[in-house]
C-alpha cells in the first residue's frame, strides 16, 4: 500500500475499505454494554486505572519484561485487588498469558 492508498484509507475513502467494524459509540446500545461491562469488572478497571496513575506520578517505574527483557512492557496483574503489584511483560509475552499458551511458572 502505498503512501496515497494509506491516506485514502485513513480518510476512509478507499474503495477497499469498510466501515463496518467501527461502532457506534453514542448508541445507547453501546452504552448499556460499557455499562454492564464496568459493573462486572470494577476490580479489573480500578486496577488498571490504580497502576496508571501510579505510574504517571512516577511513584511506580515501568520495567522491562520480566521474560525477555524488552522495553516496551505492559503490567499483568495476577490479582485485581493487589492493583501495584503486577509482572511486567512485553505485548507478545502478555498476550500469549492470556491466551494461555505462557504461565509465569514456566519462567520461574
């Protein structure tokens, strides 16, 4: 694809390319799915938001994956309820968790 291609695409202009997986995020339909979303997940969305804010005051200092030591990692909480308390992976270590092809116990 070259640089126009991507411009038109951006612009979703392309003749290949379709709208159709974008959501509608102001239906109400939408928002009764985040809603019922946020009221099953609360351990999980104030862990994320608990480690953020941790992190952006500089009281928490991201880290390299704990795997193969690369920079650009993420935080996996093991448990929610303990939000600074995470393993610091790279995104294909992280995912590969939760896909469950990788436990931290192999590494350790």
């Amino acid at each position: 694809m070259d640089k126009e291609q991507r411009r038109l695409k951006f612009l979703g202009e392309h003749p290949n390319f379709s709208f159709e997986y974008k959501q509608d995020f102001t239906s109400e339909k939408y928002r009764i799915k985040r809603r019922i979303y946020r009221k099953a997940n609360k351990d999980k969305i104030n862990a994320r938001w608990k480690l953020h804010y941790y992190i952006k005051k500089g009281q928490i200092k991201r880290e390299d994956c704990e795997i193969c030591g690369n920079t650009k990692s993420q935080g996996h909480h093991q448990d929610y309820k303990k939000p600074l308390e995470v393993n610091w992976l790279c995104q294909q270590h992280h995912s590969n968790i939760h896909k469950g092809i990788l436990t931290l116990d192999k590494k350790m």
